[in-house]
C-alpha cells in the first residue's frame, strides 16, 4: 500500500494483518480522489480540508488527504493494532501535527463530540458492520458538518444498503468488489 499523491506521493504505509481489517486498495482511492478532484456535483477546497476519517485502519485515507495538503485528519479507530499502525505511519511520514488519533468507537467519538465540524467525512467500516448505519445518523443529528462537505461511504460492491433516508446520494462507483457511495447531508 502505497500514497498515490501529493507531497508524499509513492511513500510506502505499514499495513496490519488483521481479518477484520481490509486495506483500501490504491486504485478505488485513485477513484475517491478523481471525484473529489473533478466531478461538478462536489465543491470543496480540499487544501483547507477538515476531514474525519471513520473506520481508520490504518489511515490510508486519512494519510493521502495529509499528502494533499488537508488542514487536519482526525482517525477514529477502535483496534489497538491497526491504530498503533496509523500511529507509526503518521510518525514514518512527520506529520503528527496534521492528525488527531482517537482509540476508541466510532459511537463513543460521535457521541463525545460536542463542537468539532468537518467537511469530508470518510466511512470504511468492515463490510459486515451494519451499525454504521446508525452512526451515520447520529453524525447527521450531531451536525457536527460544515455547509460544504462530502460523505464517502466504502461498501461492498453487492451490498443493498440505501443512504437515501440520511444523505443525498450525488455519485456511486463500483470497482471489483468496492462500492463507492458520495453524498451530503440534507
């Protein structure tokens, strides 16, 4: 697994070999990045980004935003292995002051949260984790998102989830086995 851009464009990530941890592989994060980058459904000045990144594992996403050039990245990972790993990551790259590591639930860090706002908002939970869903609700009630954001939203490609009920749906890719879901909030 590798940074595909930006400052730290082809540096190397530590990965985990965990089960229950998937990497997300460089060519539907090369996708994540195109859309963002070029669609006319998403305005967003991605250098002045403020980004969550649920579900970290080991920060990929998180780290490729740093590369391009996001103001700060906060992971909320709940596995001790895979968090250590963002850790020696973010402490490989020197980029500790971009980053906010939280070692808990995505529900425990929603719930806590009182007065922090971000504008992309990235979900990867494990494919077979259907409580995101209510994460994904109890961030839309918190309103814990600035007027111009992006949900991204990483499923299995055969999932038939709908996220009409809590977001406007504006794009979905489909790679392989990964869906990839983008929205905002009504």
């Amino acid at each position: 697994m590798r940074i595909i851009g930006g400052k730290f464009k082809g540096k190397k990530l530590n990965q985990v070999k965990l089960v229950t941890t998937r990497p997300l592989k460089d060519v539907v994060k090369e996708s994540i990045f195109n859309v963002l980058a070029h669609s006319k459904d998403i305005f967003l000045e991605f250098g002045n980004s403020k980004v969550l990144d649920l579900y970290s594992g080991t920060g990929s996403f998180g780290i490729e935003c740093i590369s391009r050039g996001s103001n700060k990245v906060t992971f909320v990972e709940k596995n001790e292995n895979a968090f250590s790993i963002i850790k020696k990551n973010l402490s490989t790259l020197q980029v500790g002051d971009k980053a906010e590591l939280i070692n808990d639930s995505v529900e425990n860090y929603l719930l806590d949260n009182r007065e922090k706002k971000f504008n992309i908002f990235f979900f990867d939970p494990p494919y077979s984790d259907k409580s995101f869903l209510k994460n994904l609700k109890l961030l839309r009630s918190k309103k814990i998102f600035l007027k111009d954001h992006i949900i991204i939203i990483h499923r299995e490609s055969k999932i038939s989830e709908n996220f009409n009920e809590e977001m406007k749906v504006l794009k979905i890719k489909t790679y392989g086995r990964s869906k990839i879901f983008f929205g905002i909030f009504y």
